[in-house]
C-alpha cells in the first residue's frame, strides 16, 4: 500500500495532479491480457466491501496508494484493460461517493473518492479482487467475498519496530526524511505543530540504535534535525527546519518519506507558503475608525515602520479576536481595497490602483532610458558552445523573433574565432553575460556498454540404411536368377538396369554392382560435414556368387556455442551516437541494358543510442540495436539474417537492464521409408532413414549506461 499525507494547499493541488496525469507515461508498450469485467459495492456495518471483477484469475494484488488531500484511493492494475464501458461509477456508499476508471497504456487505475481519509485493505480470490475500506479510520482488515476475514485471529501479534531512518538531500535543496516501515498497515499521522513537524507511529517499537537526534544542518536544506523517540507502545519524530518552507508525506509500500521544501520569500505578502500568519495575537473592537487610525495602531504594535499614502482614507468597523497582527493588516486591506510594498523594514500601503499605476509609469520611464542610454560593445568568448547557436537567441538574420536584445541592440558572430560581438545597453550586456554563463557549459558525456548474448544448443541424430541384392551366377557361366517352375525363372536386384545385367540383357561394366544391386538407398545424411559412421555386413553363398548385402549407417552431434558481442560508445548528452562493426558482401545484380553489376549488403553488429540524464541522475535511453549475418544464398544473392532491438528505457546511472530477449526452439523429425516395408516392426529400419533435430537459440541484449565525470574516460 502507498499513502500520500499532504501537509499543504500547494502540495494538494500538485498531488491531484499527479493522480490525474500519472498513467500518461509509459516506456513499453505491453499487451493487455486482463481485463476489468465489473465493479461492486455493499455496506457491512460502518465498512464498505467492494468487489472487482476480472476475466482472468489475479495473481497478487494490485499495488494501491491513498491521499489524504483530496481523500483518494488507487489501485493500479498492471497489464490490464477497462471492460466495464464505464469512465466513472457513481457509488454513494458510507463516505465513499464514486469510482473512477482510468485506462492507459498496459495498465487500468481505479480511482475511489471519499469524504475522508480511510485505510483499506485488498485480497484476492481467484479472479476476483475484494477491497475493504474501514469507515471508523482505523487499520482495515481484508475480508474475503461473503465479508469474513481472511486471516483468523490465530495469529499471535509480535510487535514490530522501525526498520531504518535515512536523510537526503533534493537536487532543488529540498530534505528528505526517508523511514523503513515494518510493513505497509502501520498507521502514520503527520502534521505541523508550529514550526516543527510531529510525526506519530502507532504501535511500533523503536530499536536502540535508532533511538537519537540527527544533526543534517550540514546538508544545507530547511531541516535542521530529526529527533526521534518511544513514547509508550508508539513512536514520535519531531523534524525542526528553519526559514520559510511547506512540507509533504508520501509512502510507497514499507517506505515513508517526509520532504520538507524550501520557500522563496516575497516581501510584498504577509503570508509565505504554508506558514499562515506568524505575528502575535491581539483584538480589536472598533466602531467607525479611520483606516489610518488603525494602520498606526497595527504599527505601535508590530513595531513596523508603515507609511500610508494620501489616497488612504475612510473608515472602517472591526471586531477581531485574538487574532495575529498580520492577519488583521491582511484582512484591512484587503477591506478597503489597499495593497503593500515592502522596502528593506518599511511598508508602504495605498491603493492597489495607485500602485499599480505607479509601477507602471517605472517601467515605461525605464523603457524610455533605455532608449537613451549610452551604448557598449563587447565580446564574449565561446568554449563548448558553436557561435552560431546563438543566432536563433539573438534574431541573426531573422533567424527568430524573440530578440533579448534592445531595440538598438546588435550583434556579431564570428564563426572563426567562435566569438560574439555584442553592442548594447550595459544591462543587456549584463543579461547576456548570465545567459552565456548558464549555456555555455560542457555537457556531460555518456558511456554506453551494449553486451549482446547469442547461447545456442544443438543435437542432431540421423540413421539410415542400404540393402541390396547380387547374383554372379550368369557371369560366371551358370544360370541367372531362380527356378519359378519348369523352364521359368526369375532375377531379383536393385533396378531395371540391375535385372538386365544378371540376365545377360545388359552389358556389364565395372561400375555396375554398386548401385544397381541395391533394393534400399536410404543413408543417413552428413552433418557439420562430417560424414555418417556405417557397419556392413553381406550374407552370401558358399559359392560366393550370390550375395545379400546390409549397411547401416548413423551419425549424432551435439553441440553449445555462446557468441558475446561488447560494443561501446561514449557521446554527449542528448546527441546521437552510432557504432558499426562488420563486412559488406558483394552480389551481382543485372541492370535494365543486360549488363551486370555488384552490389553490396551489410552484414554488421550495430549500436545506435541517444542518452538523456534526467535531473534526478537517471538515463533515458533510446536505443537501436541490430545483429545481422550473413544467411544462405539465394538468386537474388545472399540472405541477411536480422536481429534487432529498437526500445526506449529509464535506466538508473551504472546500471543494467535487459533490452530484450529472442528465444527460439527447432524441433523436426524426419522419415524416408519404403512404403509398407518401413513400417514393419524391427525390420522395417532396414527399409528407412531417420533423422532428428532439436535446436535452440536465444539472443539477449543488456545495456548499461555510465556518466562520465570530468576525469573518467572511456577505458
């Protein structure tokens, strides 16, 4: 289960817009074999049992999490579609009010809106999902369909402690909490007691060496230390930070993390982020006063130095009670339509239309010294950056319409030099120099390690036989072939020209017995261009002038390769790199005249990949990968056997992930027989030739993406 706790307003508004835009993303695109059929729900007590249905059995359950702000439950079903034909499924149940189904690439996400913050739990029967929402707010208990529960109170209850408390740093400054929470039922009530941050763990034990205060001021965020302690059967973290900030909860399974952000100040307003007021509390109870009246009395007591335009007039009636000062000036101006300016310790208050006016009339005084103002040229010298990148900034040739220059502003670049001359106002040329500073900076270079695995495992068995018959009587002046009856007789052999060679009919040559004689031509075949082991064995007469001839033959193999092709490329970030290693083979081709002319096919292992660093450190690769061979030739000339992976992949700096993998199994058996006399028992492997082959290939591709510091090469 993941929990969000929202703290604020601002971190609310940015969580419901997580929830509403969270399943827009997604790096692969997967099958959906599930599907949502319908979804339930009846009331058990002060219990709400809801039951989702699926058109095939669940596995485990679908990873959830809650807000609190607005009260929200999700569940994300992975690898599964909507069926229901419904966006959204009015329930009006308890403090549950509708249900809504949100489908997109390879997952759905329910979305159940309450009235308030509940826990839940889920269980799964078959294919379908029961989830029990508690209506008292305590930890909810999964429950099976008929609303029993599903694990019997048998179980004896150990208490369970917090596993591990961790600190880190944002890259925005911001500091984060992080807690190892024994499981993901542990109810958690974050909340802002002043400026201090009060965390409760209810009924979890604390282990000793986590029982202490951290100092993190060090790490230069708005928490200054976490302190944490057993109170009773829970435990409290107290978080101090410092300065203006707004805090936020969020929990993913057994992971709680706490963030405390940093807020810029804006001394045109009263109140900053979430901090509300921070003046002392007085009371007021007037009846038609001056507003300046009231504005010297709100000075006197805040010790402010407020200066109130002539425009601030009339009166005004307020009872307010025990109430912060700065609420009370808020609420004032707020009345009389003012506004306030703050320089340095002195608050200037008039009406907003006065101030309004006033800033405008700045800015246009400004506009028209900066037509006036002297002008400078300088030039400004380009390490990483090419000068002509700069000519969309400046407008170079109408290149772009979004000038930073001032109207009398130019510029020159110099491609040679890789410089840029810049004529203008000193404060353009200052803005331009902060402009040059942020850009032209060397970008990070990434090192890309692609490791293609190619394991194959092959057998093979073929057996095969010859058998054949010869009679030399006639040749050797005696009768050819068996006495039928009377005068009649009849030759057996191989084929016609054999018969005829017995009989005298054909002439005899030296070639003529072998395969003339043979009754079964049915060898097993090569393989790897090996040649079959053979046994012959011939029967024959005591005269050696009638044989019976028998060859078996048989060969196996056996055999597992691995191929590892490591290709490897460093680039910059966000440009495209490639890498190619291989041959071209050459093939004749005919042209319209008749002529002939060679082409050329590639043959080659190839990389192409862009990176892109995230700002939280990872690395989104995309990625091409093709593994070709050469394959059997053809008419049109050779076969190019392709592999390829083409994907886009967040990967975590250093690490490796799978691209994909292509696994294939040939499995084939083969006969040739004589007919009838091949399918005999026993006898009939004299009349056939057999041959088997179960092989299997599988190709896998890992990547593993680097950033290089300043000193790591490429090794």
């Amino acid at each position: 289960m993941i929990t969000l706790i929202n703290a604020s307003k601002r971190s609310a508004v940015f969580l419901k817009l997580c929830l509403t835009g969270l399943l827009s993303l997604s790096a692969i695109a997967n099958a959906q074999s599930n599907s949502i059929e319908s979804i339930t729900a009846n009331q058990q007590g002060i219990n709400i049992i809801i039951k989702i249905a699926l058109k095939n059995p669940v596995g485990k359950s679908p990873i959830g999490f809650s807000v609190s702000n607005p009260a929200r439950i999700a569940l994300d079903f992975a690898d599964t579609s909507n069926a229901t034909g419904k966006s959204s499924i009015d329930m009006g149940m308890g403090d549950l009010r509708n249900v809504n189904v949100v489908e997109a690439t390879g997952r759905s996400r329910l979305v159940f809106n309450l009235n308030k913050p509940l826990n839940y739990a889920t269980t799964v029967e078959g294919n379908v999902v029961v989830m029990t929402i508690d209506g008292s707010g305590g930890i909810a208990t999964a429950v099976n369909s008929i609303g029993l529960p599903v694990a019997p109170a048998a179980v004896v209850q150990v208490k369970q402690n917090l596993k591990d408390i961790d600190f880190r740093r944002g890259v925005q400054g911001e500091g984060r909490v992080v807690i190892d929470l024994p499981s993901n039922q542990v109810a958690v009530d974050v909340r802002q007691q002043g400026q201090k941050i009060v965390v409760d763990f209810m009924k979890v034990g604390l282990p000793s060496v986590l029982s202490r205060r951290l100092d993190v001021a060090d790490f230069g965020s708005p928490v200054q230390t976490v302190t944490t302690t057993q109170q009773g059967e829970n435990v409290r973290m107290l978080i101090e930070p410092k300065g203006l900030w707004e805090h936020s909860a969020y929990q993913s399974d057994t992971q709680l993390v706490i963030e405390v952000k940093p807020i810029k100040e804006d001394p045109n307003k009263l109140t900053q982020g979430t901090q509300g007021y921070r003046g002392e509390r007085l009371s007021f109870n007037f009846q038609n006063i001056e507003v300046r009246a009231l504005l010297q009395i709100i000075a006197e007591f805040s010790g402010l130095n407020i200066i109130a335009s002539d425009t601030v007039t009339g009166n005004s009636t307020l009872r307010l009670k025990d109430v912060p000062w700065d609420q009370a000036l808020d609420v004032l101006m707020q009345t009389k339509g003012l506004d306030m300016r703050k320089n340095g310790s002195v608050m200037w208050i008039a009406p907003k239309d006065e101030l309004l006016t006033k800033e405008k009339l700045e800015l246009e005084q400004k506009a028209q010294i900066a037509e006036l103002e002297p002008m400078r040229t300088e030039s400004f010298q380009l390490n990483y950056q090419k000068a002509e990148a700069f000519k969309l900034v400046f407008g170079v040739d109408g290149a772009s319409t979004n000038r930073i220059l001032s109207k009398r502003g130019s510029t020159v670049i110099e491609p040679r030099t890789n410089q840029l001359f810049v004529t203008d106002i000193p404060s353009k040329l200052e803005e331009i120099r902060k402009l040059i500073q942020k850009t032209d900076i060397a970008s990070k270079q990434v090192l890309i390690e692609a490791r293609i695995v190619e394991a194959d495992d092959q057998f093979n068995r073929n057996l095969g036989a010859k058998l054949g018959f010869l009679d030399l009587r006639n040749s050797r002046g005696g009768d050819a072939g068996y006495q039928i009856s009377g005068n009649q007789r009849g030759a057996v052999t191989g084929n016609y020209l054999g018969v005829g060679e017995q009989t005298g009919q054909a002439k005899v040559t030296d070639g003529s017995y072998a395969p003339n004689t043979q009754f079964v031509n049915l060898p097993a075949a090569g393989l790897n261009g090996l040649n079959p082991g053979s046994l012959a064995v011939s029967l024959f007469s005591a005269a050696a002038n009638r044989f019976l001839n028998l060859e078996l033959s048989a060969l196996e193999a056996d055999g597992t390769g691995k191929i590892i092709s490591s290709p490897r490329i460093v680039t910059a970030d966000q440009l495209p790199a490639h890498i190619e290693q291989g041959t071209e083979i050459p093939y004749q081709v005919s042209t319209s005249s008749g002529a002939t002319s060679i082409s050329f096919r590639k043959a080659t292992l190839s990389l192409d990949v862009t990176p892109q660093i995230t700002p939280d450190g990872n690395i989104i690769l995309n990625v091409d990968v093709h593994k070709d061979s050469r394959g059997e030739d053809t008419r049109g000339g050779p076969v190019i056997n392709t592999k390829q992976v083409k994907t886009m992949v967040l990967v975590e700096n250093g690490g490796t992930v799978v691209l994909g993998g292509i696994y294939t199994q040939e499995e084939r058996d083969d006969i040739a027989k004589v007919p009838f006399f091949g399918d005999l028992p026993l006898v009939g492997y004299l009349f056939k030739t057999t041959a088997k082959k179960n092989n299997k290939t599988e190709l896998l591709v890992f990547i593993t993406p680097k950033v290089l510091t300043d000193k790591l090469t490429a090794k």
